[in-house]
C-alpha cells in the first residue's frame, strides 16, 4: 500500500472485521464491566508474565556477554535471582568501552526503528495512557526490550520495569485497536498492562497492581483499573514465576521487626534525609535530560558518550552500574560491614550520576530500579554512620534498608502506597510499614509537586480520560447516535483521487470517508493527501487506515476524547462490522449538549426540583473579561459547569480565563440565581443574561449533511 507523503504512520494495522472478528467486538463491547476485564485483564497479563520472562532471559544474556565475558565483571545478584556475591573486576579498563559501546548499538536502533523507545520506558507507558492509549507502535516494546537489555547489559544505570511495561502496555494498545475499544477501555487496557508488567518481573503483584492505578497521577488514583489491574498482575506473577521462581527478589528479610516506638525518630530523620536526596535525584534527572537535549551533537551518539562517563565512575564504584540489586541486598545483613563506609556514602549519589546519563541521554530503561537501589543503600550508609553512638538503634540495616528503599521512590514516584506494597513483597517483610508510613510521609512532604515522571498529571480532572465528565457530566449520558449527521462527502477505495478531490474541494470538507466494494469502511483519505495525489491513483492507495472511529453506542465524552487524543476534529461512526453509518464532529457534539442542557434546565426548574442553569455571554467591555474563572466571586451556591469559546467546548477548571464572545453556563441554586445573574452582567452594556430553557440554545442536530469545516478546532482547544 502506497503512503502518501506527510501522512501519519499508523500505529498498526487495521485489521480487517471479519466475521469472527465482528462477533468479539459486539461481545466485547457490551459486555459487563467485570466480566470484560477478567477475560482482557487475563490476556494481558500472559503476555506481561511471557514478556517479563523473555526481557530477563535478554537482560542476564546481555550482562553474562558484555560485562562478565569482555570486562571481566559478573555483577552481584539479589538472593531471589541466585544471590551471587559482589566480586572483583578483571579488566575495569574496558569498562568505558564496554558500556559506551552499549549506548552506541542501543542508540543506533533506537533511532533507526522506534525513537519513541529511548528514555524511561514506565514515563512513556504513562504518556500512551494519557495521550494517545491507541498509538503504541506495535514494534515499540520489542524494541525497548532489546535496547534496555543492551543498555543495562552492558553496565548503563537503568531499571528493567520499564520495558517490562512497555510490553505489556503495547499488548494492551494493540488490544484496544484490535477489539476497538472506547477511549476509556483503552486507557484501562494500557494501565493494565503497566502494572502487570512492573509486578511480574518484581515478583509483587498486588504491589504491581496498585502501581498501575496509582502512578498515573501525583495526587489521585485510577481506581476503574484497580481490579483488572489485579488480574492481569497475579497471571503475569504466575506465569513468571513458574519459570524464575517464586521467591521474593531479595529472600525473606523477616528479621527486620519493628517493637520500639522510639526508633519512629530516627526513621522520621531517614524519611526527611530520603526525600532530599530524592529531590536531588529529580533535579539532576531532569537537568541532565534538558543538557543532553541541547547538545549539537547527533542524537544517535549521546548514549555512546553518556555511556563513556558512566564506565569511568564504574571503574572506581561498580555499584553505580547496572540495575545494582545485588549490591543492595548487602544492605540487608551483616555484608554491609565489609563494604567502605565511603563507599556506602558516596554510592546513592554515583547512582543519581549514573541513572541521569544513562536515561537522560536517551538510553533506554526505567528509574524505579534505580530509585530503589539508591533508597535502600541510603538507608544503609545512614544505619552505618549512626550505628556506633545511637541508643535503640535496630541491630542490623535491614529496617532501614527497606524503609529508606519505600521511602524515596515512593515519593518521588508519588505512589506511596503502591511502592510500600512493591518493597514488602519483595523482602517478603510487612512488619516495617508502620515505620515506613511516617517516612513516606515526611519524604513526600519535601519532594513537594516534585515527580520523576515528567507525563504524571495532578489528579483526574487534568486528565484527557475524566475531564469532560467530571467537568461536564451530562455529556457522559448522551450518546454519539444523538449527534450523528450523514456525511456530505463518501468514496469508494478503487475511485480515483482526482474524482474524489474534486467533490471534497466543492463540498469543503478536511477529509472523506472510504468504502470498499462492499460497503466496509476501510479509513479515510485526508483532503490534503488528494490535492498531492497522481489524479488517477486509487483512493484505496491512499488510506489512513489508523484515524479514529467511533459506535453510534458510544458516549459523546468518549468521542470528545478520541478527537482529542488524536487531535482531530471529527469522526467517522461505524457499526461493530465497520460499517459506515454516519459521521460526528465538534459542532454535532456542541449542538446536542446545549439541546440536552436546555431540556435538563427545564426539568431541573419543575416544582419540587431546586436549581437553574443560567448562560450568558461575556459581552464587550465586561469586568469579566480577562479574568480567569477562579478569581471571579461566584456565589456560594453556584458552579461554572461549561464554557464555550467559538466552537470549542472549553472544561472550566479554575486557570481558564474568559475572554469577550465566552459562553458560559452556570447552575445555581434559587438563593444564588439573582446573584449569579447580575454577577454575569455586571457592566451597564451588556444584555441581561438568559436563563438557560427560556432562550434558544443551540441549533440542534437536524440530520443535515457535515459542513465539515477543517478550520474548527479540536475539543479543548480555545
């Protein structure tokens, strides 16, 4: 199939509703909530528990090759994973070689098949959740597997969840196109598939399960993917430790009890120690991703020279190489006395180095190895050094290892509660969480808005997934039917381009549905892609199989969040089968909303039902222009519940500002009405505002044909 230029790649292929495939999507679709996602979250989690067992068997593969056969060092492993000891190096000169070499192989594929694979892969799985859960190239998770194996193999500073996430995340993506899920379910499907992925490889599934749902935003949670965040994470636990064992990574640490309230003061010092270095480690991630960023440099090289930096630190501090849990499970016992007391100090900030070049220059892997790592051997350096003088203090490191190892990542994670469980399942030890909450605590205090992952959004109302619904919840009962209108404008794959153009230039539409010979929707061709066609090319050459539809079932928040997403301002609608029954855009979407709100505004204002909806527009010269919505003095009884700018429905959070020609919509209660009426006219030019039911408010759908302008803007967008 031809491409035209300039076109989107798609994501991955289309494929075709056969019959069988047409029954699943039908079953699929309208299935129950639970029943849908024992059966998803399942699926996705074989793949999590398969995709952790062949990214490990890569990873251990790559390490044994690169750094034990060439450099002569076999890193320390944890004692779930063998429990190998820390030993000497033999050729530690080779180490900048070595791992530069890793960077450059890792960078050259990257670059060459997936750039969107380089870089913390659990950031980038959080991203796809948000903005664009449909859009995961399929070969992004082998790619990232392949490139994480090569960059930790081969000594770089990285986690391995990331790619673990990745794949199973990409499943989930792929999922969501095969089975056409709605935007919500898609989103589900990739957060899934985070938290199954992180919890397989970390042997901790209900911690993995939290993580999904938690790590998404720094002060919220995703609570729909809770429970098929626990299926697929306990199938992925399984599957995996059938084959890697079903031991906690760093053994049974159940000898770190917790029995003196007044050791709560010195975890309460590890807590606020944790969270400064944790504040050191975002600073420095982040200022060495944007340095590395501004380098004239090729973007291939920076790994290579990254990794040159990072194998010179190696040679004098092994540890701040590599994932590094073997030389974090010294933390737990009495091995900690035969590493330097410098050693210990100087290792958690080596591996912030080390972590910042590795990732920040493009390599690939994730942070919550890492973070962990350099939480625990914190905790550990810190029991060191007050160890000789300090009464009460625990007789051995492990508590402090594993409250220190909560403490950090956890808050700069902002997933408390998911890195707690993650921490106690992997030293099989929940007897420290009591200590371990005071320290969490008082680390996320200091880190503050502070997050490692840069795609984390504050809590649900910022997110794609829940703005227009939170904001705007009658357009959740509404439905895409409602808004439908035949589009102006239809092709047939073997028509050729010219014919086609000439009718979508006189009809002025951004882009033309395509049918095939029996009448299956097969993607549309973009108006711009005809103009630069061959005239007698075939439509069917020149098809965006990737664009989004939707189901005239759907509800009109999911098509105001696909067209978001997708950064589109209309759709097709199709049938299960994919036929083509109609198309939506904005303006269906704005004229079917303010018609409900018209016929909600006169049910909410019959006898015995308190409240009114009024709409008034910020006229010119209003005192209301200019300011944004949380600095004007709405009464107490009154909510901002829409905002339309032109032709785009704008969700009122506080920052937005009014500008003159702004339609805004306000419920009040009978007592604010009055208030909320003079408050809208507060200057003497502007007229007085209608109430919402008594004044017309919006053309309705009449099941005209799709003007189909491709100025009009996408949802959201003022």
């Amino acid at each position: 199939m031809t491409v035209a230029a300039g076109r989107p790649r798609a994501p991955g292929l289309r494929l075709r509703a056969t019959g069988w495939l047409v029954r699943i999507r039908r079953v699929v679709r309208n299935a129950p909530y639970l029943r849908k996602w024992v059966i998803l979250g399942a699926l996705i989690g074989v793949v999590a528990g398969v995709g952790a067992i062949f990214f490990f068997t890569l990873l251990h593969l790559g390490t044994l090759l690169l750094l034990g056969v060439i450099a002569g060092y076999y890193p320390p492993t944890p004692l779930g994973e063998g429990g190998s000891p820390i030993t000497a190096i033999a050729r530690p000169w080779l180490l900048p070689i070595v791992v530069g070499a890793g960077g450059l192989i890792s960078g050259l594929i990257v670059t060459r098949f997936a750039p969107e694979a380089e870089g913390d892969g659990t950031d980038a799985a959080i991203r796809s959740y948000h903005h664009g859960p449909r859009r995961i190239r399929a070969r992004v998770p082998l790619i990232k597997a392949v490139t994480a194996a090569i960059t930790i193999g081969s000594g770089g500073s990285a986690g391995r969840e990331g790619p673990t996430a990745q794949i199973s995340a990409g499943f989930g993506s792929l999922l969501a196109r095969l089975l056409d899920l709605d935007a919500r379910d898609a989103r589900i499907a990739v957060a899934v598939g985070i938290g199954s992925g992180i919890g397989s490889i970390f042997r901790a599934p209900l911690g993995g399960a939290v993580l999904g749902a938690e790590i998404l935003y720094r002060d919220d949670v995703e609570a729909e993917a809770l429970v098929p965040s626990f299926i697929a994470s306990i199938v992925g636990y399984t599957i995996y430790g059938s084959v890697e064992g079903f031991d906690p990574m760093f053994g049974l640490q159940t000898h770190a009890t917790f029995g003196a309230p007044s050791q709560l003061i010195y975890y309460a010092v590890l807590g606020v120690v944790a969270g400064l270095v944790g504040l050191l480690f975002i600073r420095s991630f982040f200022g060495l991703t944007t340095w590395f960023q501004g380098w004239t440099v090729p973007r291939v090289l920076r790994p290579a020279i990254a990794g040159v930096g990072v194998g010179i630190i190696g040679m004098v501090l092994p540890g701040a190489m590599g994932a590094g849990y073997g030389w974090l499970q010294s933390g737990f016992g009495s091995g900690i006395m035969a590493i330097p007391l410098w050693v210990l100090i100087l290792l958690p900030f080596a591996k912030i180095l080390t972590t910042s070049m590795t990732i920040g220059s493009g390599g690939s892997g994730g942070t919550f190895g890492p973070g962990v790592v350099m939480g625990g051997i914190l905790g550990a350096a810190m029991w060191r050094l007050l160890e000789p003088f300090a009464p009460g203090l625990p007789p051995d490191p492990a508590g402090f290892t594993i409250v220190a190892m909560m403490a950090l990542f956890g808050s700069i994670a902002h997933a408390p509660l998911a890195v707690m469980l993650m921490v106690a399942e992997m030293t099989g030890n929940l007897s420290m969480l009591a200590p371990a909450m005071v320290a969490v605590g008082l680390a996320t205090f200091v880190v503050g808005d502070a997050s490692i992952f840069e795609f984390q959004l504050r809590d649900r109302a910022e997110s794609p997934d829940h703005r227009y619904r939170t904001a705007l919840p009658l357009m959740a009962s509404l439905t895409v039917g409602q808004a439908l209108r035949v589009p102006r404008c239809v092709a047939n794959s073997r028509e050729p381009a010219g014919r086609v153009a000439e009718r979508a230039g006189f009809t002025r539409v951004p882009g033309v549905p395509v049918l095939d010979d029996s009448g299956q929707f097969t993607g549309i061709v973009r108006t711009a892609t005809l103009a630069q066609a061959p005239a007698d090319a075939d439509v069917g050459t020149l098809v965006d199989t990737a664009f989004p539809t939707a189901q005239d079932t759907d509800a009109l928040d999911h098509a105001l969040e696909q067209m978001s997403d997708s950064g589109v301002n209309w759709l097709p609608v199709v049938e299960a089968d994919h036929k083509l029954i109609g198309i939506v855009n904005v303006r269906d979407v704005m004229a079917t909303y303010r018609l409900a709100m018209r016929g909600t505004s006169r049910r909410v204002q019959a006898p015995g039902v308190t409240g009114r909806i009024i709409e008034a527009t910020v006229s010119p010269g209003s005192s209301l222009a200019g300011m944004a919505i949380e600095a004007i003095p709405w009464p107490r009884d009154a909510v901002v519940v829409a905002v339309q700018h032109g032709d785009a429905l704008v969700v009122p959070r506080g920052h937005v500002v009014l500008v003159e020609g702004d339609r805004v919509s306000v419920f009040a209660a009978p007592a604010a009405v009055r208030d909320v009426q003079t408050l809208l006219s507060a200057d003497e030019s502007a007229p007085r505002p209608a109430v919402q039911g008594d004044a017309p408010a919006g053309a309705p759908n009449d099941g005209r044909a799709d003007d189909g302008r491709a100025d009009e803007p996408a949802p959201g967008q003022a």
